[in-house]
C-alpha cells in the first residue's frame, strides 16, 4: 500500500498551531496543551493524535544519509573554557576535496542536535561547504533521543555558557583543516537568535541567516559587520513583535540586510519534519541562503 500523505499545517486549525508553537518553545507543557485543545471542543484521544502528528519525523525528511559517500562526516570535541569547559559538534565536508572550502556554522533549534539539524548540516556539506554544527546538550549529555526530553534538559541550561560555547565553536571551526577563513553562520529557531547574537560578537562573519530567530541586543547591532538575510515567517506573531526595532537599529548601524518573509508560513516553516513545513517557501529560502553564502564566502 502506498504511504499516507504527510499532513501539512493546513491540516490543522489555526489554534492548534498557536497551542503546538506554545509547547515546542516550552511556554505550556504537554497538560497545558491538551488542556488548550479541550477547550477548542477537541477530545483528549484526538489532541493526542494531533501531537502525535505533530511530532517531528526525522526518517521521512531525511535528504542526506548520514554514511553518504560523498561526505566525510563525523563527530568531534572543541575546546571551551568561557563555557561549559568541552563542546562538541558535528562536522561534514564534501569528501575528496583538496581545494580550500568556505565556513557555515550550523545552529539548531530549542531540542539541540537533533537528527535533522545534522540532516541539515550535510545538506550543506553537500552545497560545497565545511559544516559544522555544535550541540548546546552536550554538558548535558547531548541530544536524549527525543524532543520533549531534549525541550526540558534545554531549560536547565546556563545560557551565558551555551552563549560562549557557541562562540567557542566558531572559533574551532575556524580553525578547522581544509577551510578557506571565511564564515558564515545560520541557524532556526532559537539558533536563529544566536546567530544574530554570534554577528554582534564576531567581527569576521560574513554572512549571517537567522530563521525565526529573536533580535541581537539591540545595543550591540552596530558590532555587525556580518551581511544579514533575516528569514521570518508571515504568521509568527511572537518573534515578529521584535523585527521592528531590530530593523531599525540594522538601518542605524548601516548594516547590510534583507528581510525574507514568505506569504502563508508558520515558525519552523523550514523544518521538514514537521506540518508547519512549507516546501516551496522553504526551497526559496535555502536557495536564498546557499546563494549569499556562495557570494561572501568564496570571493
């Protein structure tokens, strides 16, 4: 028989959807958004149900396996003394590559290094780059094998040092045997609001893609000298309550940027693991972000 089609955010009503941004980013837990769904007349088997199909699949998005002979990937440690003392990441090249390639550092979303942040750290390997995508749980273990166990590990964190590991990793990255020197970062979700951070702390970053991501200190944007493609989502009320300050001090700053924010798009609308995927908008905007790093990386 053949597979079921996977649902998509259409699937869904719109409330769902707010309650499921609610949870993934840890406001309500999992009572609270079963108890937010009775109260749109859903029953307990079917807010389940929900959930459940809301839950990433990372084996049907799969695009690169991880033993792809055309990469080389595998998972190393880094040094971070600002921070939790050792990092640790996971770096993919393009296999058989003797000529110098550029940088893009790899930041995931509020569950760490999941499968398919790695999934994506090769989709760009695959494009001509060193990736390198580091795990904020890694003090903690690492990533526990599954998202609600990875939600609530990320709360214990001491973000002042998950800040500096990060920036620990772009130090090792830049370090890394085969690469050209030039960097460019990108991340979703809350690795989008790091790699608005990293510009502010990193003098030597090209290009900057934060997805969905929450603005850099304000006070501290005149620090960018990255080039910025700002990627938001249409229907992402919480995280574009900040995009109008942020452009305002980037236009201040002078800094160079561009807002792409394709029509009809949740938060996670890259993250094909998910409903909230949008396939046409997300292909925009990895073909948007290949693009810049292909420009600013390689001259």
């Amino acid at each position: 028989m053949p597979d079921k089609p996977r649902k998509t955010a259409q699937d869904f009503d719109p409330a769902v959807m707010r309650l499921f941004d609610q949870y993934v980013h840890g406001l309500i837990d999992r009572r609270g958004f079963l108890k937010g769904t009775s109260g749109l007349a859903i029953s307990a088997a079917a807010a389940t149900g929900m959930l459940a199909a809301l839950t990433p699949d990372f084996a049907a998005a799969q695009q690169v396996k991880p033993d792809d002979a055309r990469l080389k990937a595998e998972f190393v440690e880094f040094e971070s003394p600002g921070g939790h003392g050792k990092g640790r990441g996971y770096l993919a090249r393009p296999a058989g590559v003797s000529d110098p390639l550029p940088l893009v550092l790899v930041v995931h979303e509020n569950r760490g290094l999941n499968p398919h942040i790695e999934d994506v750290a090769r989709r760009i390997a695959l494009a001509g780059f060193i990736a390198f995508a580091p795990d904020a749980l890694f003090p903690l273990g690492g990533y526990p094998g599954d998202e609600d166990s990875a939600r609530a590990l990320f709360q214990q964190l001491d973000q002042a040092k998950t800040r500096e590991d990060m920036l620990a990793a772009a130090a090792f990255l830049a370090g890394v045997e085969g690469g050209n020197g030039r960097m460019g970062a990108i991340g979703f979700c809350y690795g989008g609001a790091i790699v608005n951070f990293l510009a502010t702390r990193l003098p030597g970053l090209r290009a900057a893609v934060p997805f969905y991501g929450s603005a850099a200190p304000l006070a501290d944007v005149g620090r960018i000298k990255a080039e910025l493609l700002v990627v938001l989502a249409s229907g992402d009320e919480r995280v574009n309550a900040g995009w109008p300050a942020y452009e305002q001090a980037l236009k201040a700053a002078g800094v160079t940027y561009r807002l792409l924010q394709p029509a009809d798009t949740l938060h996670g609308f890259n993250n094909d693991t998910t409903p909230r995927y949008s396939e046409a908008a997300a292909a925009v905007a990895w073909g948007e972000a290949i693009a810049l790093f292909n420009r600013t990386l390689r001259e």
